[in-house]
C-alpha cells in the first residue's frame, strides 16, 4: 500500500525588519526634553541662559540704591556713612580744585609700576619652575616660603633696605602681584594632561613648538585666574601703602581725612578704590573670554 504523503501548503509570513535608528552624538549642551502629564514636551535648560552684558552691575547698584534710601529717610547718621549726593559733592569739589586727580594719578601710577613687575616676574619664574626640573627644584621652595610670610609684614623690612620712598611701595606691590600669578601658572603647567605630551612626542614637535602650541595654550585658564587675584591685589596692598609716609596718592587723601574727622572723603577713596577694582577685574574677564574663545564653561 502505497503511502500517500499528503501536502500541506505552509504559509511563512514575511520577516518584519525593525529599523532603529543610530544613536546620533550626545549634544554637550541645550535644552533636554522631557514628557509632561499631558503628552507634550518639556524644555528643561541645563546651562544658566544667555549672559547679558552689564548684568554683574545689578549688585552694586542695589547697594547704592539701598544707601541712597536709608540716607534720606535718616536710618544712617551722616557722621558716621554721609549720603552718596554728599560724597559726590565732595568728589566734585576736590576734582575741581585739582587735588583728586592728582591723588588718582599718582596711585594709578604706582600700581601700573609695581602690576607690570610682579606680572613680569610671577611668569617667568613660573615657566621656569614649570618646564624645568632644575627650575622647580630652586624656585618653588622659595617662592613657598615667601607666601608664607605675610607680604604686609615685610614692610619694615623693605623700608631699612629700599628708604621710605616711592621704591619700596613699589617692590612691595609687586610682591603681592606675583605670587598668585606664580601659584596658577605653575599648577597650570603641572596639570596639562599626559595625553598631550605623548602626542607632541610622537608628532616630533620641537621644544618650541610645544611650549607654543600645547603649554601655553593649556596653562592659560589657570593664568587669567592668577591675574584676577594680582589685579585685585594690587589695589589692597596699595591702600595701606599710601598711608605710610605718603605725600600724594588716594590712601594719602583717606589718611589725611581721618585726622580730620572727613567721613565723606575716606568714603569717597574707598568707592574710587572699588570701582578701579571692578572696572579691572571685568578688563581681565574680557580679555579672558576673548582669548579662550576655544573654552566652553558657563562662565562663557
């Protein structure tokens, strides 16, 4: 008996292909997008906005607003914090008769001199230390030691060997520069990564090369960090500076008002001294921005 192999027509259905698509790169900053109750997307923002110019003025302006306020409703005795239209009267009239500007050149000059040497110093001691063994070995002991002395305490010092004259203001101001330029250079240079060496290394650059175009470029963040400090120390050693066998300068005016009980003028310097601080504070933060334009943070 024949066996009868009966056919069944099987039926395979067509393979279904699900296409995913690529991951795409990560963006490193924007608006991430979540799902709300409702379905519909929610933007959440990661970076703190747009910078808007001028904004970091808000603070000080509130505060003189502040002043101005509590001075005309009579909250502050006059004698002891006069009214900002007092100050500006009394700066008004010592512009006039001369005496102000010459005060302001005179400190303007003294801190010029003094900023250009320690800045000179701070990085060439720097890249010594830096890029040489020899140089870290004989430099960044000392300059330890020297941040351990308070910079203020070696005034008597620097008087017996320098006079009492304009050198030592100057020496003492360029001390107070230096150190915080030497102190971020220096880390800056030790903190490039190794990555960066071995590939100059492979690409055989020279030595100049490398300090042109992996050195300076990867210490430069730490450098504007150093000149933020030195130019906002500049302006605080200067102030006791000028009250030390002075003849001219701002912290002469401030000394010379204290004698004779002139509220308003030594209010008047300390506001010229922090709008010179603001103002070259915000110089360096522009240059910084300008030059690192390759940098991405959120101060940028």
């Amino acid at each position: 008996m024949a066996d009868h192999v009966s056919s069944t027509a099987v039926v395979t259905a067509p393979e279904r292909t699900v296409t995913r698509p690529a991951p795409g790169p990560v963006p490193e900053s924007g608006p991430v997008r979540r799902a709300t109750a409702t379905g519909r997307p929610r933007t959440r923002r990661l970076s703190p906005g747009k910078r808007r110019p001028y904004a970091r003025l808000l603070g000080p302006l509130l505060l003189l607003a502040v002043w101005a306020v509590a001075s005309a409703a009579g909250l502050l005795d006059p004698r002891v914090l006069p009214a900002p239209w007092t100050v500006l009267h009394t700066g008004a009239h010592l512009w006039t008769t001369g005496t102000l500007r010459t005060d302001l050149g005179t400190s303007l000059w003294r801190a010029a001199q003094g900023f250009a040497i320690g800045l000179v110093a701070g990085v060439a001691l720097a890249l010594l230390a830096g890029l040489s063994r020899i140089g870290e070995a004989l430099i960044d002991g000392t300059v330890q030691v020297n941040r351990a002395v308070p910079t203020l305490g070696l005034i008597p010092l620097f008087i017996l060997w320098l006079g009492i004259g304009e050198t030592f203001k100057i020496v003492i101001i360029a001390i107070v520069v230096y150190i915080p330029v030497y102190l971020n250079l220096h880390a800056a240079l030790a903190g490039i990564d190794a990555r960066y060496v071995e590939l100059a290394e492979t690409l055989r650059l020279s030595r100049w090369q490398f300090v042109r175009q992996v050195v300076i470029p990867g210490a430069l963040p730490g450098f504007f960090v150093g000149l933020r400090l030195a130019v906002t120390g500049s302006w605080l050693s200067l102030v006791v500076l000028e009250q030390i066998n002075a003849t001219d300068g701002l912290g002469y005016m401030m000394f010379q008002a204290q004698n004779y009980g002139q509220t308003d003028v030594i209010v008047l310097g300390l506001l010229i001294y922090g709008v010179f601080g603001f103002a070259s504070d915000s110089a360096v933060r522009l240059l910084e921005r300008r030059v690192l334009t390759w940098r991405r943070s959120l101060s940028s």
